[in-house]
C-alpha cells in the first residue's frame, strides 16, 4: 500500500461522492409530491454521501492506507445500495409505476451506470489490481464516449423547444459522440491486433478534440442557464454536473496519453 494509493484513493472519492450526493438530489427532484418514500430515500442517500465527501476532504495524503482501506470498503458498501436505488427506481419507471414523474428512463440507467464505475474503481483500488494500460485505455474511453453521447441527448431533450439553436447544437454533439462510441467499440473487437501505441494515440488525440469541443459547450450552457439567458428545465447544478464529468474525461485522456509517451520513450 502506498502514497500513491492513498492520493489516488481520495481523488475518485472526492470527485463521485460529490456526483452521488447530486444524483440524489436530481432524483428527488425528479419525484412526484405524492413519492416520499422515495423522496425520503433520495435525501438519505444525499445525507450518506454529503457525510462521506467530507469525510474524504478531511483525510490528507499522509493518511494511513489502511485507514483509507476500510474507508473505501465502507463507501463501496454506500454506493452498492445507491446503485440498487436507482436499478429500483429505473425498474419502476420502465413498469408505468410513476406516471407522470420527471426522470427519464435513460437519466436513470446513466447514473447507475456511473455508480457501478464507481464501485469498480474502489475494488480495484483496494485490490491493487490495475488493468493493463492498452485495455484501459480502450475500456475508460468506450464508458465515457456513451457517458458524454448521453450527456448531449439529455441536455436536448431538457432545453426547452424554442431553443433551437441550442438544440440543434446538442443534437450535432449526440450525433458526433455516438460515432465516436462506435469507433471505440470497432477497436475493442479489434483487439489485441489494434492496440498498438500509434492506434491508441490517435484514438486518445481525435477523442480529445471532441471532449473538449463538448466541456466548452456545456460550460456556456451552464452559464447561460445560470445567468437565467435561456429557456430550460435543467437544473443550474446538472449543468455544472455534466460540466465537471467531462472535465474529469478530459484528466484521464492526459493521463493516459502522458502514460502512453512515457512507455513509448
Ligand atoms: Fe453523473
Ligand atoms: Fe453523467
């Protein structure tokens, strides 16, 4: 166990408990009056998840690793149950039992989605088990190109109609990342023949380009609706939500390209 494990241990703790305490939040808000059952469900989860962010704000890189240990064994606990919340709350939905409730089916697959990442990356933290660059490269990319697909298809769908512009522009970027998704997948089965540096890094470049086009994107429309300059019913903190997941897409596509050079050389 090393220094290392403990920074990076408190780097994906900060950053998807923060994204799990406002997914409950979005769910909730979601929720039809007449729910509170639900409703108290999604506050208790917003409760355990604001108690674990600042619990991991607390702890600093000189932590001992085992505390950090028993720490992600027990936020992995939390994020199992948020993550069959929503696996209910989806089931619900897709059975006609919330008629008239505010989130769509696919919001609710999304963040479950991410919460099983989030799952995944503590048990792998904690087994010390990474998975060898070439595959993660492939796989991170393949989860966060239908994240950020999803991401453009949510954000048209939530602006309001009259907003043509936007909208037209967030249907380009559904367009542009669903291809993206595709390529991804192509090079998946593709391997191991197409996991070759040259392959890879051209890849991570065109992938970049197109994540960065889409944060610049969705940090306009988060001003812009935070600024109350257009028409909407998208919460100003989703906006900053989608904003600040693909900055964290964008942090580990310079990670692996940084990787990549530094095996190259
Ligand atoms: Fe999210
Ligand atoms: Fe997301």
């Amino acid at each position: 166990m090393s220094d290392q494990f403990v920074a990076r241990s408190l780097d994906e703790v900060r950053f998807w408990s923060r994204i799990m305490k406002e997914h409950s939040l979005f769910l909730r808000l979601g929720f039809r009056c007449e729910d509170t059952q639900l409703i108290n469900e999604a506050n208790h989860f917003y409760t355990v998840f604001e108690a674990i962010e600042n619990r991991s704000n607390a702890f600093t890189a000189g932590t001992d690793p085992s505390v950090i240990k028993r720490f992600n064994e027990e936020v992995h606990a939390a994020v199992t149950y948020i993550w069959a919340f929503k696996r209910k709350v989806l089931g619900l939905i897709l059975t006609c039992q919330l008629p008239g409730a505010n989130n769509f089916p696919l919001l609710v697959d999304h963040v479950s989605r991410e919460a099983n990442y989030f799952r995944n990356r503590l048990a792998e933290l904690n087994l010390g088990r990474l998975e060898p660059l070439p595959d993660a490269i492939i796989d991170e990319n393949v989860f966060f190109l239908r994240i950020m697909a999803e991401h453009a298809k949510f954000i048209s769908h939530l602006l309001d109609p009259s907003e043509r512009k936007l909208v037209e522009q967030a249907n380009n970027f559904s367009q542009e990342f669903d291809q993206l998704l595709f390529q991804a997948k192509n090079l998946e089965y593709m391997r191991p023949q197409s996991q070759t540096v040259p392959l890879l890094d051209q890849f991570l470049d065109q992938n970049k380009v197109s994540v960065k086009a889409l944060r610049d994107f969705k940090k306009t429309a988060r001003d812009l609706i935070e600024a109350c300059r257009i028409k909407s019913i998208i919460h100003p903190l989703l906006a900053d939500h989608v904003f600040r997941e693909a900055e964290h897409f964008l942090v580990i596509i310079d990670m692996f390209e940084s990787s990549l050079k530094s095996k190259h050389a």
